[in-house]
C-alpha cells in the first residue's frame, strides 16, 4: 500500500473553476464594483462641470445691493404662477413708483454733485449753477431778506392796491411786463415750442392757463369745499404777509377766487382733452402735505436755468463710456431681434415686412444725453447774460429772462438733430415719429434697471423690455384701423381682438380699473416688448457665456430675466389711473407673463393656472 501524502497548490489553482458558481458570484461583483467606481468618477466630473461652467453668483457690491433690493420688495409666499405681480412687488407699500424711485435716486446724485467742493473757472457755466443752488439752499439769507425783494417786483409792477401803494398801469403793458420779465401767464399760456409734424419748424402754442385750484367737475363736492377752503386761507396769509391789510385782502382774496371761476367756464372741458391724450394727475391735500425737501426744489430749479452744465456732469459721474457701450451693445441685441421676428408675422405680407425692417434698420438711436447738452463751450456763452444776485429771487428772474431768451435762439438758429424733450436726468424713453428716433436718457439706464456689471438676464428683462417696448411705438399705425391695408386683415384683427380678450378677462385689485381703448396700445407694445427681450436674451446665452446669477435668490438666470421685468412695474395701483394709456402694474405683470410659453416653462405652472392659460395671443 502506498502511503498518502499532500502536494502544496499555486494561488492559480486554488482559483474557482471557470463556470462553477464561486466563479459566477466572484464575476459579478467585481463588475458592480467597476461600474459603482465608473459612476461615482461620473458624479464627480458632473458637479465639477457646473460648478465651474454653470452660473455663478455675482458677489460684487451691484449685484448684492440689488438682490437686496429684490428680496426688500419681493414676497416669496406668494405662487408665482398665480400672482407674479406679488411675488416680485407683494412689499412695496404707499406711494412707491419704481421709475419715481429711480428719478429720487438720480436727484440724490445731482445734489451730491452740486455739494461737493470744486473749483471752477470763474464765469463758468458750472460756477453759475453751484452758485444758484447754495443760494437756493441758504434759507437763511433768503429769510433775512423777508418780503423786501417781492415787494421791490410788485413795485415794478405797478404796486398793489391792498397794500394801499397802487399805481394804475395799462393792463397789456402789465401783462407783456409779466410773460417777457417774469415768465408767469396769468391768463394763458404762450410758449414758442417745435411744431408737431415738423420739429425744426419754431410755432408759437397758446393754451389754456393752468390754476392752483382744480376744475370743480373732477371733485367731489366735499373734497373741492376743502380744496377751495385752503387755498383762500393761503390767499389770505400771502396778502397779509405782503404788507396789505387783512380785511382788503380778504376781500381781493375772494375777487380772485371769482374771476378764477369764471374763466373756468371758458376752459375746454376735461373729456375731450382726455380724448385727445392730454391728462393730468390730481392730487389730494393729504397727498400733498408731506413737503419736499429744500435740496430737491433747490436741484430741480437749478437744473431748469443750467440743464446743459448739470448734463455734462451727470453723465460725467453716471453714464461714463463703458456704460455707454453696454448699453448700446444691449440696445443692438434688442434691435436684430426685433428685425428677426418681423420676419416671422404671420399677418405682415412680404412687402409690409420689408417696409418694416427698413424702419428699424434706418432708426437713429441717442443713447445718455444729446451731443448739444455735452458741450461745455456753449454754456459758457449761454449763461452770459445770467447775473447772481443781489438776492435769490432776483437770481431767479435773471435766470428766467437768460432761458427765454435762449429758447428764442435756440429756434431762430437751423438745428438738423433732435430736440430732446427730457433732462438727460430724467427717467422716460420715448420715440419721436417726425424724427424717427429713439431716445434713453442716461438717467433710465441706472440700477436697478440696468449696470454693466449686472447678470444679462437682469439688463435684458429690465432696461432690454423697456428698449422693445419703445421700438414698438414705431408701428402702431400699422395697428390702429385701416393703417396697414397691405396686411393680412384678419389674420391681424383676430390677433387684436385675442389680445383684448386676454387683458379684460383678469383680475384686477379693489379700486382700481383701466379703459382698454386707451391702453391698448402701451398693452400691445409691453407683450411685444417682453417677447423681444426674451428672445434676444436666449440668443444671447446660446453664443456667450459667463452668465452669473444673483445669490440667495434661489432663480435660475431665465427666472430673474422675469423677475427683473416684474420689477420695473412695481408700484402701488391708484384708482386716478383710470384714465392713464398704461395699464395698471399688476395687468402690465401678468398680462405679458401669462401670454409668454418660457415663463410658465421656467416657473414650472400647471397649465390652466392665471399667468399658464389654456390658448395665447401672439400679435409680435
């Protein structure tokens, strides 16, 4: 018999047998292994790739000053898709206007610059108007001069008769005295303006006077008791403060009060100048209680005599060139998509579309301030004639006589650009039809609506709607009845009648309405202008990248490219709107969301929600 004996095995032979089951289970786990390993190196490269290729939150002081802007006035407990209007302005309360806000915010910088310490060239332009605003501001020495320096005026004129020193002067004599020394109408109103058809043609305009006490026909009874109760009370504290006795005043006092009335009579009643899109804003006495600072009356006069020299120094500090660039290149964005999507209507013929480009393609643009108000040289000679002192009204009417006198020459001398009709300052765009350009003051293209150093999305759907929205005004003939008989009718009339049907079936807040013959239009501009923005925005993002987003806001770039629109409306309703060609804010919010597809996309809104409906108008 042979004896048992053990051989040792090599590592490969103690290996399972291919096919047995140890082999099997062995397989598969080195293969979940792999694949955990493969998607776990996936996951890694992932998060890399949007950390660093994804948006980025912009840290600078711009954008975190403007995202606390956002989160001040934003509610984020209301649904965005049933009330964006709140979700974006559900904070601001009492009287806040975003573009209101935005004018205050531009004074604030002309009163920094009018009381920041300079040396100027004496006789200088910008000597002058730092001169005029600290007297302006020295409510001291315009208080020690008491009534001395009215007094001397009302002598000039000829006396007053409740002071007892009256000298009985012929009545046109007066009134030239008046219109050409003093520049106040006190009958009329006549100015030398640019005739409406054609802007370089100077026409003298007279019009109806305008009264410290409103028509009685546009208050209530009690209201306009009251109003005509203060106002006498003034008449009376003036007259006496002037040196007149107190009974003779009261007296003249409610003289004036009756021929001021009648003249009422002869006025063109309210309706029809409301027909022709000349309105006003009434206030009440409330209202008008909480007075505006000194330094705010003190920079509106003093941009009135020296708008020219406060141009040049505003635009100086706030629109300097690379803001300039940014805004035109936004500005040529929001054009090329304008000129992309007028391709595309389905009720423009191929004749009225090419009619329609050449327009945009031929517009002029002037962008901060009119080449005229950035010329230093001209105000030193316009301001010549001005002479300071020997108190401050006496500065006031030398100031009044040197810009009449300017506006004289201004149109006595050719002029082949346009006339602005705001302070570079000023807040308001606007499209001129007799010549046929766009204008966006420096003082619009400020935070919030707009900053170089921004995200896009909030420069386009801020400042880029507010530029399609004026680019519009360009074609509202064509919308008006019988203005494009080479168009498509019906296609554009169905389009019409959608769009009026979509603004009048919402909501709107208690007291507050609007009349849609007169809206419209601005109706038609502010879904077109948000539907351009958009589209020049996604252009925009598909060919350049580096977008950033504002932190702590939790909105992906398209959502603040909506969010930043809604801002531009924020402000309280008031029912004395009802008579405005815009529509109230919350209708300008919803009205363009509600008929834009991305915003229900990107806010991720059930369909049949208020701003995600069923069917949409498409007229741009």
């Amino acid at each position: 018999m042979g004896t048992l004996w053990s051989q040792e095995s090599t590592p490969e032979e103690r290996l399972p047998v291919e096919g047995s089951r140890p082999w099997a289970v062995a397989r598969r786990v080195l293969t979940a292994i792999q694949v955990l390993g493969l998607l776990l190196c996936f996951s890694v490269l992932l998060f890399y790739i949007f950390q660093n290729c994804g948006p980025r939150p912009c840290e600078t002081s711009v954008c975190l000053d403007l995202r606390d802007h956002y989160l001040a006035s934003g509610n984020t407990s209301v649904a965005p898709c049933t009330d964006f209007f709140g979700f974006a302005c559900g904070r601001v309360k009492g009287t806040y206007n975003s573009f209101q806000e935005l004018a205050t915010k531009n004074k604030n910088r002309l009163r920094r610059i009018l009381e920041a310490r300079n040396s100027w060239y004496s006789g200088s332009g910008e000597e002058k108007a730092f001169q005029f605003y600290n007297s302006c501001m020295d409510t001291r020495a315009i208080e020690a001069a008491g009534t001395g320096p009215l007094r001397q005026v009302i002598e000039e004129l000829g006396g007053w008769r409740i002071s007892g020193n009256w000298t009985s002067l012929n009545f046109n004599r007066t009134l030239r005295l008046l219109m050409s020394q003093y520049g106040h109408f006190p009958f009329f109103r006549a100015y030398l303006g640019p005739h409406p058809a054609s802007p370089h043609t100077p026409v003298i305009q007279i019009d109806q006077p305008e009264f410290d006490v409103p028509l009685k026909q546009d208050q209530e009874q009690k209201t306009y008791a009251q109003i005509f109760r203060e106002y006498l009370t003034y008449l009376n504290q003036l007259g006496t403060l002037l040196g007149g006795d107190p009974n003779k005043v009261q007296e003249h006092a409610f003289r004036s009060l009756i021929i001021t009335s009648r003249l009422f009579q002869f006025l063109r009643p309210l309706e029809q100048r409301r027909a022709q899109g000349k309105l006003f804003q009434m206030v009440t006495i409330d209202q008008l209680k909480p007075a505006r600072p000194r330094w705010m009356k003190c920079v509106e006069k003093t941009g009135t005599f020296f708008e020219p020299t406060l141009a040049a120094l505003f635009v100086r500090e706030a629109f300097d060139p690379s803001t300039r660039s940014a805004a035109m290149e936004l500005f040529t964005a929001i054009r090329d998509a304008l000129i992309t999507r007028l391709r595309k209507l389905p009720w423009m013929n191929e004749e009225t579309q090419n009619m329609a480009q050449d327009k945009v393609a031929q517009l002029q643009v002037e962008m901060g301030a009119s080449e005229w108000a950035l010329k230093p040289e001209l105000a030193r000679q316009e301001y010549r004639d001005i002479q300071l002192g020997p108190n401050f009204l006496q500065s006031v009417l030398s100031c009044v006589r040197s810009l009449q006198a300017r506006i004289v020459q201004s149109f006595l001398q050719p002029c082949p650009q346009h006339r602005w009709k705001v302070s570079p300052w000023e807040v308001n765009a606007y499209y001129s039809i007799s010549d046929h350009v766009v204008v966006f003051p420096a003082g619009l293209l400020q935070p919030p609506f707009f900053h170089p150093g921004y995200p896009r999305a909030v420069n386009f759907g801020a400042a880029g709607s507010i530029m399609a929205h004026e680019l519009l005004h360009i074609f509202y003939q064509l919308l008006l009845p019988g203005g494009c008989p080479a168009c498509d009718t019906h296609a554009l009339q169905e389009a019409l009648l959608c769009l009026k049907r979509h603004y009048a079936a919402f909501p709107l807040p208690s007291g507050t309405s609007f009349n849609d013959s007169l809206t419209f239009l601005e109706n038609a501009a502010d879904v077109g202008g948000l539907a351009i923005a958009l589209q020049a925005y996604s252009k925009r993002l598909l060919w350049h990248r580096g977008e950033t987003v504002l932190p702590r806001l939790d909105l992906s770039p398209q959502q603040i490219f909506f969010r930043s629109y809604a801002q531009v409306m924020c402000r309280e309703p008031s029912p004395q709107e009802s008579y405005d060609t815009h529509s109230p804010p919350h209708l300008r919010v919803h009205g363009p969301l509600s008929s834009t597809p991305a915003f229900a996309r990107y806010f991720r809104c059930a369909r049949g929600t208020l701003l995600s409906p069923s069917s949409r108008c498409q007229l741009w």
